[in-house]
C-alpha cells in the first residue's frame, strides 16, 4: 500500500535528509527530490546552489561556518543520463565509478562498498543515495549505516526499482524520527504515492509539510522520459549572504 509521504512528513519532526525518487501519475515524467534539514546552527546554514548538471551546498554565510565536514558537498551530479543523488561526498565517488565503467551495471554498488557512514558518533548519519536513469526511469535507492549504533559494524543495503509504476516512488531519509542518538532508517524505501504531474506542485508540497523549525533546502528535478531533458527548482530557507 502506498503511503501518503506529505502526511508521514507533516508527522514527522525531523527525518534528516531525504531522497524521494518516481514517476508522475502520467507516466510522462521522472521526479527526483532531495531535501536537508538541520538542528544545530551549523547545519541550518546551508543553502542549495547550482553547478552544472546539478547541486551543491554551501554556506549560506561564509563568516559563520565552525565546520564543512559533512555538510558541503556535491549534492546532485548529471552523468550523461544518469541523475546521481546523494546526502554526502559520496556523489563524488559514484561519479567517478560510474564515469569509469569500473564495473558496468554495478557501478553504484560498487562506489558505495568503498563508503560507510559518517563519522558523527554517537548517530553515525547513514549515507543515502539514488540514481535515476532518465530515459527509462528505472531507478535505485542505497543506505549505507551503522548496525545497532556500532562504530566496527557496517550494513549496506541497495533497493532496485528497474520498472516503477506511474504515479508511485520510494522514499529513504537518514533517520526515522528525532531523538538522542537518532535512529537510522529502518528497512526497505517506503513506497509512496505521486500525486502530481507538476513538478512546483509536488516541491511546495513537500516544502509545506517539512517541519518549519528544521528544514533548510528542497531540491526537485523534473524529466521528461521521452527526451531525458529535465527542469530543476530549488528551495531555501535561508539566503545566501553576498561575498
């Protein structure tokens, strides 16, 4: 059954980063998101900028930055026609195996064997990501996290989606709700309804039903299946202090 992600979000304090990755009810377009939140000063000063074929964080004002370690990264890359989205500087590293052809097919599996979770104990933040095949609009969705908090421990988990249906996705966050340490994701992707053939509706949706105190930055990217060719919104709390 699918869930309705507006209400699961709207109920949710903080779930941390998120990626949401489907197709349009038409089964005309692909839809990636992928939204920030933050507790703490650090985090929340961030904004979404673009970079060419994608995304990156940086800081909304330079001068207030105590620490870039797992917060400024590439967020989302455009490898011929492959979107690649990702919660940390892993996108980095999935660029580059898939850019090589390292191992074709498997390319995402293999950049992210060479990863594990960040280094923020005593929550060891799970890496998440996707990648989208933008002409056929089959995707995959990856957790790289802790096992039961252990700092010696790694469980990486891939979920492929080669044939989604129309008017369905799935989503993963880092978290599954707020707390001390805060509980990774659990399970599979949890497959959710697409609503929406407008790629500005769903973003405001999901802006609206982030909760107001933690959200930071919501990325939407909209392609057209047909073509590949895509439109990308962004979203930010903050604004960008000018240098």
């Amino acid at each position: 059954m699918k869930k309705n992600l507006y209400k699961y979000l709207a109920g949710n304090e903080y779930p941390g980063r998120g990626i949401v990755l489907g197709q349009s009810p038409d089964g005309q377009k692909a839809f990636v998101a992928y939204w920030i939140m933050g507790r703490s000063a650090n985090s929340r000063n961030r904004v979404f900028e673009p970079i060419e074929g994608g995304i990156r964080t940086v800081a909304a004002d330079p001068a207030k930055l105590e620490d870039p370690h797992l917060i400024i990264y590439n967020a989302v890359l455009t490898l011929r026609e492959t979107t690649v989205v990702t919660n940390g500087d892993q996108t980095d590293t999935i660029a580059q195996f898939m850019n090589g052809n390292l191992f074709p097919g498997y390319s995402f599996e293999a950049a992210l064997a060479t990863r594990t979770f960040e280094d923020d104990a005593p929550n060891f933040t799970p890496r998440i990501s996707g990648v989208m095949d933008m002409r056929r609009g089959g995707y995959k969705l990856s957790i790289v996290k802790s096992n039961e908090g252990r700092a010696d421990s790694v469980q990486r988990q891939t979920f492929d989606y080669p044939q989604p249906m129309a008017g369905e996705g799935h989503f993963i966050s880092t978290y599954v709700k707020n707390g001390a340490p805060i509980p990774s994701f659990a399970g599979e992707p949890l497959r959710v309804a697409i609503d929406t053939n407008d790629a500005d509706a769903f973003a405001k949706k999901l802006w609206k039903n982030l909760n107001a105190d933690n959200k930071v930055s919501l990325f939407v990217r909209s392609i057209e299946l047909e073509t590949g060719a895509y439109e990308d919104i962004i979203l930010n709390k903050y604004t960008a202090v000018e240098g």
